[in-house]
C-alpha cells in the first residue's frame, strides 16, 4: 500500500509539472503598453498564462486575496478565482474555466484570455510578430452608417488577409475557407500595389462599387470594425492613382490620410500604428503631411518593429522624394536619427538600392 501511495503521489506531481511548459516568448501588449515579461508567460494546456500582479495592474483592476481567493474589480466588473480551482465567477455568476490560477516558481499566475474577456477587454494574437494585444472592447454601434451596410463592410473586411510587411496579402470567400484572390508573400518587396491588385481585391470583396462612400464608411464605422483589416483596406485605396477609374476622389482621399496619420499619432495599439505606417508607405503619391508623420515617428520612437515600415515608405517613395525642393531637409533628418534602418533609408535617397 504504501509503495502505491507513493507512486500515485509521484504521477501527481510529474502530471503537474507536466502543465508548466518552458516560458513562452510572446510580448503581450495592454492598450499599446507592454507588459513586463518578469516573469514570462507561460503556456499551460493550450492557453496562455500571465503573472496575476502585472496583468491586473496593465489592466487597470484593483486586486485582493480574500479567503483564499483572488478578487479582481474594475470599475463595476468583479472577477473571484480561485488557485488550483476551475471555477471562478464573474460578478456574481459561476463560470468554469480551462485551467485555473496556479503557482508557478513563486509567482500566481492567471488564464491572459479569460480575465481580460471578464473585464470586458478584447484580445488579438498575431502569431508571426509573436505579441497579444488586450485593447478596450469598442461600443456596438457607430455614428452615421447604416446598420446593414456596416454589417456588410465587417464581414467583407474580414476576408483580408493581412501581413506584416506585404499590406494585403491575399482575399478569402465570405466562408473564410476558400482563397478567391492572391497576391504573394509577407515581403516588403511585394507590398506595392498595381492595377491588377487593386481591381482583384475590391472584387473579391465586392467593394469596387462605390469605393468612395465604402471608404468613409470605414473610417466612420472603424470602432466597430475590424481594425487592423480597415487600416489596410485605407492603405490600398490610397495607392489607386488619382486617373485611375475607381480612384475615390482627393476629398476621400484627404479623409484617409488623415485618419491614418491620427492612428499614427493617438493609437495606443503599436500594432495598429505600425499598420497604419505600412498603409502610408504603399499609398500613392507622396503626400507632405504623410510624410511629416513618416519623419516624426522614426525620430520619436524606439520600436524597431514599430518603425520597420518606415524604410518602406523610403523605399518605395525615393524616387520622387528626390523631386522635391526640401530633399536635403528631408535625407538631414533621416541620418540625425541613431536606428538600425538608418543605413537602409539613406540607401534608399541616394538612389544606391
């Protein structure tokens, strides 16, 4: 009996340590902010877990133990855990949970998805750039666009398929199973887009009608949207050449490219500004005020994945940077800043690559 006992005891414990995987090397961002990675996540039957101290805190909860349980509150939302327990609650109402609170070397760690959806936060995972970003869930309903169009214009937007260096990649069916359009690879080589793209894309979607009033609709609908894909879906419909048939007009344009240099700006998602950057790079042509916001954010922040499409936009703007009266201003400003793309831009100006 007691050499079954102990076996049974040591299968426990091997079962549990079995749940602890290595630490995950993914960064997690809470409204634009990156959550300190000591200790790391951790992934434990399929989902992630995070450090209960620094998730509450990035999330803006207040957080107690109270008879061994964890209570966490945030405005009128309260979440109880419990450790090693599934069962929680969520302002008063039992819920089960795929795995609970445990202790891992020293620190409570907590499920990242099930906590953050329990304050009302929505989370995003891209896996290639490897970051969960955690942002406010958004109201339900936008300010001036008709409900059914809105619905249409989500569900369309959502067929895009989207990367980190190539803008739109390809389009699925309305199902998501089927690829209806592609054009290439994440690579930034690959980024700008032609007239064959841009009249595959809006026919995948079904967009190419009316591409004017489809494109304010994205920009007043954008809360509601799905964000990422109608920074994007902005970024292509600004690269249509102003003769081309289904160019939205300057107005429209005006619009786009002001929205997108306030996302530039005021986004507290790093992944949306780092978006909205790709979407000016590929937009045709260079505009001043872009550019300005180009400059601004390469000599202001330290983000390397953040500014990665800056040298894009150098890349595929050289040409005709090099036409205009302010070039040495514009190539002095480049080189001041101490960036690992420095060299690369600077290729790029002096028409060496």
């Amino acid at each position: 009996m007691k050499s079954k006992s102990f076996l049974g005891l040591l299968l426990l414990v091997l079962s549990m340590g079995a749940l602890a995987q290595e630490p995950l090397d993914v960064t997690v961002v809470v409204n634009g902010e990156a959550v300190s990675a000591d200790p790391p996540p951790r992934l434990v039957n399929g989902r992630i877990l995070v450090p209960l101290r620094q998730i509450f805190k990035a999330l803006g909860a207040t957080v107690k133990f109270e008879d061994k349980m964890i209570k966490a509150q945030r405005g009128q939302k309260v979440v109880h855990l419990s450790p090693d327990s599934n069962q929680a609650s969520l302002d008063g109402e039992a819920v089960l949970m795929d795995v609970p609170p445990m202790l891992i070397e020293g620190a409570t760690y907590v499920p990242l998805r099930f906590v953050a959806l329990a304050l009302g936060d929505t989370v995003t995972f891209d896996k290639e750039a490897g970051i969960i970003n955690v942002e406010p869930a958004v109201a339900e309903d936008p300010i001036d666009v008709p409900p059914t169009r809105l619905s249409l214009l989500k569900g369309r937007l959502k067929q895009l398929v989207v990367g980190n260096q190539g803008a739109i990649l390809k389009v699925r069916d309305a199902a998501g199973n089927t690829e209806v359009y592609y054009r290439g690879l994440d690579d930034r080589d690959t980024a700008p887009y032609d007239a064959e793209d841009h009249d595959g894309i809006l026919e995948a979607v079904e967009l190419s009608q009316e591409v004017s009033q489809w494109t304010a609709d994205t920009i007043e609908g954008y809360e509601v949207l799905p964000k990422r894909e109608a920074i994007a879906f902005l970024g292509m419909v600004l690269s249509i050449p102003d003769d081309a048939p289904l160019d939205p007009g300057p107005e429209v344009d005006d619009k786009a490219e002001e929205f997108l240099i306030k996302v530039v700006v005021e986004d507290k998602s790093v992944i949306l500004r780092r978006q909205a950057l790709l979407s000016m790079a590929v937009a045709d042509p260079v505009d001043q005020e872009v550019l300005e916001a180009v400059l601004k954010i390469f000599e202001t922040s330290e983000n390397l994945w953040e500014t990665f499409p800056v040298q894009q936009y150098f890349q595929y703007h050289a040409d005709e940077l090099r036409t205009l009266p302010n070039f040495a201003t514009i190539r002095a400003r480049v080189e001041a800043v101490n960036s690992l793309y420095t060299a690369n831009i600077l290729n790029y100006l002096d028409g060496k690559e």
